[in-house]
C-alpha cells in the first residue's frame, strides 16, 4: 500500500471515528444513566430508530434541524418512559420488555416514516476544525458533528453529577441497593423510570445524529444493531460516562473501516468489514465476562452482568 | 377471593387473548389516527388471512417457519435463557442449504433433500449453541451475543451471496445458483384446496409436537426445565446444566436453521436478500406469546402468519404502509408482557362491587 493511501486511510478511519462514534456515545451515555439505576434498556435500539425518524420528520416540517434533535430526544424519551413503566409492572422482565421496544420503535419508525424516504432535511452543521490545514483531507476529516461537542459535555455532566449530586447518587443508590433506596424514603421504581426516561431521551439525540448529520437521510436500514452494540459498549466501559466517549470512538473507527476502505477504492469485503463493529463487541464482551464474578463496576442491582 | 383449580387453566388462555385484544384495539386506534377506518382495517386483517383459500394458502406457507423461528426461542427459554439469534440462524441456514450442492453437485433425490435440509439445521444449531456456550463458559449475556452473532451471519450471507456464491446469472438480484429440481420441496398436494402449501408446515407442526412431547415426556426435558426453573436447584441436584442449556440453544437454533432451508428449498429455491424479512424476530413474538410452550405455537405462528399474509391487503385496500404489520406485532408483545403482570391476579382483582342496599334498621330499630 503506498504511503500517502494509508495516510489517506487514516485520516478517513480518524473522520470516521467521530462520525460514525457520535450516535454510539449517545446510546451509550443514555444505557449508561439507565443501568446505574438498576435496569436495562435493549430497547434502545427501537428508541435509536424511532428517534431517527423523528428528528428527520420534525427538522422536514419544522425548516430547523435543531427543533428536529428536540423532538428526537423527547420522541426516544417517549418511547423510553414506556419501558420505564412496563418494567415498574410486577414479573415483567427488563431483557423481554427491551426486545418488545426494539420490534414496536422500528415498526413505528417504518410505518411513520414511510413518506421520509424521498425528502431532504435540513442538516445539523458540522464544526470545520480543521480550517487551519490546507489538505482538503483534513479539513473533511475534522469537519465534526456539532452534536459531538455536546455529547461530550454530556459525558462530563453525567460523570460529575453521578459522583457529586445528590440525584446522582440517588440513582446510583437505586442500582446498587433497592433495599437501601427504600429504606430511605426514595420509590425505586420512580426512580428507575426517571433515568430510563432520561437516558431515552440522551439515546434519542443519538438517533438524530443518525437521520440529521450522518448519514443524513432517513430509511429503513438506517440503523441495524447500533443501539445494541451501544448497549454492549457500557458494558466494556464498565459504567463510567469518560470511557463510554472513549468506547464510542473506538467502536465509531471500527465502523468506519468498511466505508472508509470504500472511499479509498477497496470494495472487496464490504459486508464483511461492516461486521467489524459486531465481532469486536462480541470479543470484547467475551474477554471482558466472566461467569465467576460480576464485572467490576456493574451496578449491583443489574441483572445483564451476572 | 379463593383461587379456584380452574382459574390457572382460564388465566392462561384470558391473558393472551385479552393481549391481542387490546393489541388490535391499539393498532385501530392508530389506523384511526392516520385517517383510515378501523373496523375495515380488522374486517381486512381478518379476511385477508382467514378469509377464503388464497388467503389460508398464504397464511400457512407463512405460519411454517415461523414455528420453527418460535423452537428457536422457545428452547432456550425453557433452559431460562433469552436467545433472539433466530434470524441469523435462518440466514445462515439457507445459506448452509443452498451452498451445499457447491460442495456436492451430484446431490440428488430425497437422500439429497435430507442432507441439504441437514446442512442449514447444523449451521443455525452451531450459531445459537455458540451463544449459549458463551453465556455458561464465559459469562456472555446471551440476549445480547445472540443478537450481535445474528447481525454477523447477515453479513456473512450477503457476503457469500453477493461474492464467492454468487451466480453469474443473477444480475439485478444476488443470488447463489438455484437448487436442482430433485432437491426442492414440493407442495404437499398440489390439486386440492391446499395448492402451493408445502412440507415445510408438516416439518413445522411435527417438530413443535416433538419439542412438546422432549420438555414433557422425557427425563432430559424435565431437567431442561429444571435448569430454566432453577439453575442452582439443578447445580445442587447434579445434573449437567451446561451441557442441556448448550443442548438447548443447539435444538433451537437447528430448529430456526431448519425454517431458512426449508425456505430456500420450498419457496425461493435459491439463497437471496429476500430471506431477510424479519421471519426471526417475528418468531420471538410467536414464542413470547405461547409462553414458550411448544404446543401452543402451532397456533400463534397461524394467527401471526394470517396478520403478515392479510399486511399486503392492507396495503392495497386501505394504502397503508407495509410496516403496519410490524406495528401490530410491536403492540402485540408489549400488552402479551404488560398482560404477564397480571398472571396469577386476575381473578383476584378488586372488580367494583354492587351491593344491594339492605335495611339496616326499621323505625329506629336494629333489623
């Protein structure tokens, strides 16, 4: 491979790592908020798709992309509160209700969405970090989603305000010990519909990421299995917001190969460089369990790490 | 209230029925609420699966894999593990079925049949088993591995289909040759009012009775169950719970292979993207709402094979999207979980009550 291709490929997968990462983070960061209060929400995906369709619906008819991230957060809130409630139900199981959202979000992402597939929307604009450097390369390496830079403020607020606020640790409390939550006057299952809902809203800024920046359009095969890799990426950043952001670039660059391989004219493997971001949640989550202990970090409450 | 003997039996057909009553109803609503009629909606839900032999003729050629997509969750959940790799044991199935005759191109006959019918059955049985042998040795959530190893054979399929498999013939639509006429599955009789009804719904029912009679009837089904019920009873008692959950997964992922060769076979003789049309995760919802019973998946497979044959007359009659079927189906598997809440309570539930008035004193007189 000549030098200045395997710069190029570089550059492409670094692009990439921020762009495909961005709706990862989001997911990540909302499944993240979820556990640490005791539930899991594979509906996240359904929440991701659904959003998706809704921030490209709301920034269609709305003219703003930014009302359209709006309503693709409180839409993924939405369909969130309704795990939230279905979980708080006696004998309904977290894992069951998640598979139920992932079937009901993408029916309803499809079935509502069927008169999006033609239109354009207005995009979220994109931040030209790389204005300084003269190789048309870089600058559309570093041309970055503005939701990024939100979404990392995100990470940073999530982190601190589960360490240091008093909800934070509420929410920790609810994941960690119900018996002490209770104890303490606090209703466990309130709680856990809060953070499920909060962290279906932060999954739902993710889905307009998808729909609204990149790849910018909405369809059916919008998402396939982001959502869930998302959730499997919490696992592997064993609960901490900063390593989610850490987790969602690695993942993002993964994800990037295929396309960026495409982009430098390697087409052979597609599909197969595609996988990349599966099998290497696969591998990690089979280097990272383990059936003797509970992953380190796993709220106590959660039923997904033991 | 006294909980009566017959109030098990009653709860466990009320509540699945009460569920898709209340899906159906939710589903008119939202026909309702995009400016269709409700009530023509269900008349044509209904009438476009059940209404004449057409329709029965598709509803059974759909209802057929689905029972085997439904073993594949079913099993798995009777070891008490929430397996929904069933999709890519399909695709990875019809690819096992189809590739075959590469590797033997002198396959013929009904032995040829079976062993291309073998072939998908062992590579979905392998792909599951692989999830559950990561979740007892490893520790791996096997909802989220089976997924994950389910987007994988997606891309393992169109991997080989559109590249190494690919027949040369197949321009506008990749697909992999298609089998020799001796190897496909016919329809069972063709002249009759089952016309195009293949095997595939003899090979569907006999295997859920099969897996009825294993979990009931047999020494290793009931330790299945055992496991599924209480995985440290099972340990303390000794049985091997590693060796049967694997077990398990193997039989129902072979079962979710079985359904995407019998669809190469049967319908698409070749392996193409047409394989990939959700029959897996429609399969999750047959087997939630039989509560993973075998016996009672025949039936659900039916009712929701009929809802994904009448979704084309919905289509065309009301112009709804094509994705309406999948909406009822998502309303379908949250009120058949929200209905679980109520198991066990439903005859225990404070119904408002209508005392008559009583006179309790005559003139100032207690009664």
């Amino acid at each position: 491979m000549a030098p200045e291709l395997g710069f190029d490929l570089l550059l492409a997968i670094i692009g990439g790592a921020v762009r495909v990462g961005t709706p990862f983070l989001f997911v990540s960061l909302g499944e993240c908020l979820t556990e640490k209060s005791g539930r899991i929400n594979l509906g996240l995906e359904g929440v991701l798709v659904f959003s998706a369709m809704a921030g490209f619906g709301g920034a269609y008819l709305s003219g703003s992309a930014w009302l359209g991230v709006l309503l693709a957060g409180c839409s993924g809130a939405a369909l969130a509160l309704l795990h939230g409630l279905l979980c708080s139900l006696p004998r309904v199981s977290d894992i069951a209700t998640g598979i139920a959202l992932m079937l009901l979000g993408a029916g309803l992402a499809f079935y509502l969405g069927k008169p999006l597939i033609q239109p354009q929307a207005p995009q979220i604009p994109s931040l030209a970090l790389g204005a300084w450097s003269s190789s048309p390369g870089v600058q559309s390496a570093l041309a970055i989603n503005a939701l990024f830079p939100i979404g990392v403020a995100l990470a940073g607020l999530l982190a601190w305000g589960l360490a240091n606020t008093r909800w934070g640790l509420v929410v920790r409390m609810a994941g960690d010990s119900s018996d002490a939550a209770r104890a303490l006057g606090h209703s466990v299952n309130g709680v856990r519909i809060a953070a499920t809902t909060a962290g279906g809203f932060i999954a739902g800024l993710g889905g307009a990421s998808l729909s609204l920046y990149y790849p910018g359009s909405w369809n059916e095969g919008l998402s396939s299995g982001q959502g869930l890799i998302a959730v499997a990426l919490v696992i592997f950043a064993r609960w901490r917001p900063w390593r989610c952001l850490g987790a969602a670039l690695l993942f993002g660059g993964a994800g990037a190969i295929g396309p960026a391989l495409q982009s430098v004219g390697i087409s052979g493997g597609y599909y197969l460089f595609n996988a990349v971001p599966y099998v290497l949640t696969l591998a990690i989550l089979v280097a990272t369990c383990s059936p003797q202990r509970q992953v380190k970090g796993a709220p106590m409450e959660l039923g997904v790490s033991r | 209230m006294v909980a009566r003997s017959w109030h098990g039996p009653a709860e466990a057909l009320l509540l699945p029925l009460g569920a898709l009553a209340a899906a159906l109803l939710a589903f008119g609503l939202f026909v309702w609420f995009g400016g269709s009629s409700p009530v023509e909606a269900w008349t044509l839900l209904f009438r476009g699966a059940f209404g004449d032999a057409f329709g029965w003729q598709n509803t059974l050629q759909r209802a057929a894999p689905l029972m085997l997509t439904a073993l594949a969750v079913a099993l798995p959940a009777r070891a008490g593990l929430t397996v929904i790799g069933g999709e890519g044991a399909l695709v990875l199935g019809a690819l096992g079925c189809a590739a075959l005759p590469y590797a033997l191109p002198g396959l013929a006959g009904t032995g040829g049949q079976g062993l291309v019918l073998a072939a998908g059955a062992l590579l979905g049985a392998a792909w599951v088993a692989l999830a559950g042998a990561l979740r007892q040795w490893r520790g791996v959530n096997e909802t989220i591995s089976s997924l994950l190893l389910g987007y994988i054979a997606v891309a393992l399929f169109k991997h080989v289909v559109e590249g190494p498999l690919r027949d040369p013939a197949s321009l506008n639509k990749p697909s992999t040759r298609p089998l020799a006429e001796s190897l496909r599955i016919g329809p069972i009789s063709p002249d009759s009012l089952l016309g195009d009804v293949h095997w595939g719904l003899v090979i569907g029912l006999l295997l859920c009775l099969a897996a009825g009679l294993w979990l009931s009837f047999t020494a290793s089904g009931f330790a299945l169950r055992v496991v599924g019920g209480n995985a440290r009873a099972a340990r303390l008692v000794g049985l091997p719970s590693d060796r049967l959950v694997v077990l398990a997964c193997a039989l129902g992922g072979g079962c979710a292979g079985l359904a995407g060769a019998v669809e190469v076979a049967a319908v698409h003789t070749a392996a193409n993207a047409s394989l990939i049309a959700g029959l897996g995760y429609t399969g999750i919802l047959v087997s939630f709402v039989a509560r993973h019973d075998p016996w009672a998946i025949p039936p659900v497979a039916l009712l929701f094979g009929g809802f994904a044959a009448a979704g084309s007359l919905l289509q065309r009659r009301l112009g709804l999207p094509d994705a309406s079927v999948l909406v009822l189906q998502g309303f379908a598997f949250v009120f058949i979980l929200a209905a679980e809440a109520l198991r066990g309570r439903l005859f225990q539930l404070d119904m408002p009550t209508f005392i008559k008035p009583r006179l309790v004193a005559v003139a100032g007189r207690a009664v």
